[in-house]
C-alpha cells in the first residue's frame, strides 16, 4: 500500500479536521508531528524542533517514554475500562487518590478524577455550590476570577477565563462570574490582593462561592505573582467565607520546581483542580482535590443531598495507571528538582535579553516563563501583532513555542512569548532556547 504523501494529508486535514482555536489563516502550513524524543519533535520531513512549550504545558516528562506506554498496555490487557460511579471502583485509580494526596497540601483528603483541564474547573465551581447549599448557605453561588486568567473554554470555565478573545463569539457568559485584577507587578503596582476583598464586598459576602486563581497565571501571560499575594488571598478568602480554588493544571508536577505550586508561598487552598501534567499528556486525565471539610459534606449528605455530580471516564483505570507510572518517574528522576535549576538558568538567559528594545518584560518561576513584547521599554505601550512573527522566525531555526496575543484597553499587555518545554530539557537545549529567541527577535527588528 502506498503511503500517503504530506500533501495528501494535509488535503484531508482542510477538508475535514476542525482545530481548536480554528481560523484556516493561521493552518496554511501545519507541521505534521510524527515523532517525539525527551524535548524534540520531529515532523514528516524529517525536521527536528525544540519543544518550547511542552506541546501544551503537559508533557512533564517528555516524549517517546516506553515506560508510559507499557503502563497503557499492561493495564488494557487487564482492564482497559470500567464504571467508576457510586458502587463500582478499581484499584489504579484508588492507588492514585492515595499518592495525589500524599504529594499535594496537607489539607486535602479527596479527589474526584475528570479528563482535562477545563471539566476538572467545571467540577470545582460546581462542587462549591454544592458546599455552600450542605452548609445553608445557597445564596453563595459567585465565582471570582481574574483578568488575563485561562481557565478553559467550555461554558463556565469560559465565563471565568479573564482573556476577551475567548468570548467575543460565543456569548453571553454564564451569570454569576466576576473579575478583578491579577497580581502583575510588571503593569500594577502593589500586589492586588485588596481587589479580591473589594470585589467581594460589592457583590456581598453572603453571595461569593469560591475565588479562583492559578499560581502563576499561564496561557494569559505567564505572569507570577508578588510574595505576599497568595498569603493574602488566602486571609481574605478565610475573612469572608470564600473557598479559594487553586487552578494548578498548568502549574502542577513539578512545572514551578514543586510539586504544587502554592507551595512557593506557604498556602493551601480548599480545592485544588490539576490536569495536564499529572499523565505527562500520554493519556487524558485531570481531576479536583477538597479538603477534608469539603469532603466530609459529600460523605456526610443524606440521601436527597447526594453530590450528583458526574462522568463517564471519571477515574479511568487505565489513564490512572499510566499518571501512577508518570509520578514515579517524575520522583525518580528527581525531575522536579531539576526543572529548578533548568527554570533558574532559562530565566538568566532569557534575562539577556533585555538589551533588544522590544523585550519589555522577562518573568518567570521554574520551567514556566515569559518574554513580554514592547513597542517602547520606558512607555511599556503592548507590542500587537509582533510575537506571531517571532514565532515565525523562531519555526525556521528549529523552536516551536506559542504566544499570548497581546491586548490593550483596561488591561494591557504586550504579545508575550510563552516558555515552557518538558522538564527532561538539557543545559544545552535550554541555552539554545534562549540563542533561537535572540536570532528571531533581532530578524523582526
């Protein structure tokens, strides 16, 4: 049988494959991955890429790892799937309930598994009304979230994500979500914390859920908060009754150099949603973890009470089983620690950059990190519409990576160049990282 030429196929991908974030414009010449190793990709014509992004944030542990794939394998031969709902379990996803909890905050002590990012957000605000009715308070039904967030884009976790691009075409927003602004020390002074508190007494303490947040906000712009911020947030969540969910699907296993990134600042949130990273993005799988108040008014329901919530791939025993073989990889290797020393070394590189007078702003905590463009360093006024040709440029020396597309208006922020490869990455491919960025950002000057 003849094999099909790259043309052909991408004939049947314009015909028939829908993308996310879909415009045919920006899918006229697509690289077609065939091929993965540790931090390099490798397309159809043979041509090898850094992976500056970890593909989406989630291939923890890089590509092509036999060990993952014979976890998949050996578990399928046993038991590929069964129901997991009220009655009915398996062991790798009660194996993996036990270690989530062992390597997350003290506080939690249940964990409901989902398949991604966004369905674990969606769980989460759920989850906190559910709460607060237990509790006889059903009025607390608000979610707060921030400006720049990303949050996911199905309806509610839509509603919540802080980036107006992913609402323009589908509104109206769910009621009920509210945003303030984030910690950006870059653009605001201060650490912002007092937004939170201020946002909560203008709606009414009585009628706030939950406020959520991400570590380090990621898809809006890689953007780390001050020291003081999540200690703060947390005082004012625990003032005025407000859970705090902890949107850890990018910045959990290992991506900020912990485990958990509110470790950084000695913080523990009431609920905790993860994804990405958990499975490497070998197989789909994410999930919520509660605290143990939370989770005592799930057990403790009575019957027209009980917490109605779920899925069918809840708990898959085979995506369990290859998140039980990442995590062990992940501590193994010591994969958390050196994404420390990675991250510390990718941030000085990138630091040099400074010298080029469209790079406004480099930030950053462990493997996560981001390059924001200017169109002037003194008026720091956004570069829009400058990062797509970086990326460009970055494409032909061998880097694929994404950008957050700059805005201006109540919130500005200049197009910035997102970093994030796999925590296997090397010294060397970390410093060429850095080469690749200076060589296309001086080729856009």
């Amino acid at each position: 049988m003849t094999k099909p030429s790259p043309q052909a196929i991408f004939q049947v991908d314009h015909a028939h494959l829908i993308h996310p974030l879909h415009h045919p414009s920006d899918h006229q010449e697509p690289l077609l991955f065939v091929e993965g190793k540790g931090a390099i990709l490798r397309d159809i014509e043979g041509r090898e890429y850094l992976d500056g992004l970890a593909c989406l944030w989630n291939v923890n542990v890089g590509h092509g790892r036999e060990e993952l794939a014979n976890a998949a394998s050996e578990q399928m031969r046993r038991l590929a799937y069964a129901s997991a709902y009220v009655g009915f379990t398996n062991e790798p996803a009660i194996r993996l309930a036990e270690r989530l909890l062992k390597l997350a905050y003290p506080n939690l002590s249940g964990v409901y598994f989902t398949t991604g990012g966004a369905e674990s957000n969606e769980t989460a605000f759920k989850t906190a009304r559910y709460y607060w009715k237990r509790r006889g308070k059903p009025n607390k039904t608000k979610i707060i979230s921030r400006h720049h967030a990303y949050h996911g884009v199905t309806l509610a976790a839509m509603s919540a994500t802080g980036i107006p691009a992913y609402h323009k075409m589908f509104e109206p927003r769910v009621p009920g979500f509210f945003h303030i602004p984030p910690s950006y020390p870059y653009r605001l002074p201060g650490s912002m914390a007092e937004a939170l508190e201020e946002a909560i007494l203008r709606e009414d303490p009585e009628t706030v859920a939950a406020f959520i947040a991400e570590p380090v906000i990621g898809a809006g712009g890689v953007i780390p908060p001050t020291p003081d911020y999540f200690p703060r947030i947390r005082e004012i969540c625990d003032r005025y009754q407000v859970l705090f969910i902890a949107d850890e699907v990018i910045t959990g296993f290992g991506r900020t150099g912990r485990w958990f990134s509110l470790e950084h600042w000695g913080v523990q949130p009431d609920i905790l949603t993860f994804a990405k990273g958990v499975t490497s993005a070998y197989l789909p799988l994410g999930g919520m973890m509660v605290s143990r108040e939370i989770h005592q008014a799930i057990l403790e329901a009575p019957p027209a009470e009980r917490y109605m919530h779920a899925a069918t791939y809840s708990a898959h025993p085979t995506c369990c089983a290859v998140a039980l073989r990442n995590l062990e990889i992940l501590e193994q290797e010591g994969l958390i620690e050196h994404a420390a020393r990675m991250g510390e070394r990718l941030i000085a590189g990138l630091q040099t950059l400074r010298d080029l007078p469209i790079v406004g702003n480099v930030r950053g905590l462990g493997l996560m990190c981001g390059v924001e463009l200017v169109e002037d360093q003194e008026t720091k006024e956004p570069a829009i519409g400058l990062g797509a040709r970086v990326l460009a440029e970055a494409r032909k020396r061998g880097l694929v990576t994404r950008i957050r597309v700059g805005q201006r208006g109540d919130f500005p922020i200049g197009d910035t160049i997102l970093l994030a490869p796999p925590l296997v990455i090397t010294e060397e491919q970390v410093d060429r990282i850095v080469e690749i960025l200076r060589e296309s950002i001086k080729a856009c000057l």
